[in-house]
C-alpha cells in the first residue's frame, strides 16, 4: 500500500487506512466521512506517541491498540448519536391531548426554536432580513468564486451533498467554509456565526 500521507510513519497509515474503511457502514459513518476519521485516528495517535515502550510491546501492537480503542470510542459516539436523534424524533411524533380534548401530534405543538435540530437557536425579527441580506449580499461579492457558490450551496443542501458532487472531500471543503466565516466574522457577522446561532425567518438552517 503506498504511503500518499508524506511524513507520516508507513506503519501507522497502513493501520489508519484499514480501519478506516472498517468504519464505514457502521454507526452512520459513511464514504464521506472516510478523510475525517483517518486524519482523527492519525492524531489520537501522535499525541499517544510519547508512551511508547519498547520494552512493554512492539509498535505495531502499540499502534493497533491505539486505533482499536479509537475505533471503539468513535462506534460508541456514532450509536449514542444516532439513538439520541431517533428518541428526539419519535418523541416528536407522540400523541398528545389538548385542553379541548383535541388529539395533536408533539412536534404542531412546539415552536420552531424548540425543535430539537434548532439546537436553540435565536430567531432575529422579520423586519431585520432585508438589511441582512443587503449586508451579506456586499460579503458575498468579495468572496472568491469558488467559495461564493459553495456558500451560496450551503443555504439549501447539506456539506455531504456537495462533497460528493464536487468531489472534493469534506476536509478540503471545511477549510473553505473556514475562510469564508473568517471574511464574515470580519465584516461584523460574528452575531450570525456564534451558539446558539441567529436565524431569519424563512432561510434555510445550514447542518454541521
């Protein structure tokens, strides 16, 4: 297997890489996932490299418990998460009755900041969405090409979608995203980028 990760041991790729794949499939990990769980196995292992005995066993035994323990701790993640979402959503389908004895699903009788995948976000006032838009618009404009369309992109499909289409991994793409919150976070948009988060209504709510 040749080593595409330049300066990385040989060693520890070669584990990374099989692994890796080993995930995909499992706990809602997928293809696209596949760069980032290699480049979080590759870390958890450097910041372990300085426990290194070689009296106490070999580095490729200490390597595969590293990544095994790793595989371990990121399936239980990817259930608990899963699990999480599936009770949050069934919850929502619940009946409940109401004080007129009206039979109503739980989520017609929540607001639209209470759901879950809202993560309590703060919802700004109608009158305030065409001064941001105006704003965001003169933001836009000084954004490359490449990263205006995939901010534009952004507003109406998930990071997934557009990895896959693009072909350019979920990696590459989130440095972009990176410069484009650094270019807003300089014109005075943090209000819109920090937790909980601002959101107008009408617009799409971007999924991490």
């Amino acid at each position: 297997m040749k080593n595409s990760y330049e300066g990385l041991d040989d060693r520890i790729v070669k584990t990374v890489l099989i692994k890796a794949k080993q995930l995909i499939g499992k706990a809602g990990y997928t293809s696209e996932d596949y760069d980032d769980i290699v480049q979080e196995m590759i870390l958890d292992i450097y910041c372990r490299l300085s426990k290194y005995d070689p009296a106490r066993s070999t580095f490729k035994t200490f390597i595969n418990r590293i990544v095994e323990m790793k595989c371990a701790d990121m399936l239980q993640a990817g259930h608990a998460a899963n699990n999480d979402l599936n009770r949050r959503a069934e919850s929502l389908n619940l009946i409940v009755e109401q004080e007129d004895g009206a039979q109503l699903e739980c989520i017609q009788t929540v607001s639209v900041e209470e759901l879950p995948w809202n993560n309590g976000a703060v919802f700004a006032a109608e009158s305030d969405l065409s001064d941001f838009k105006i704003d965001l618009q003169k933001i836009m404009s000084r954004l490359s090409p490449r990263n205006r369309t995939l901010c534009e992109r952004l507003t109406r499909e998930h990071i997934s979608e557009i990895c896959r289409d693009s072909g350019i991994s979920r990696t590459a793409q989130y440095d972009h995203i990176r410069q484009i919150r650094k270019k807003l976070q300089e014109a005075g948009f943090e209000i819109y980028l920090g937790h909980p988060p601002v959101i107008f209504p009408g617009l799409p709510v971007s999924e991490k």
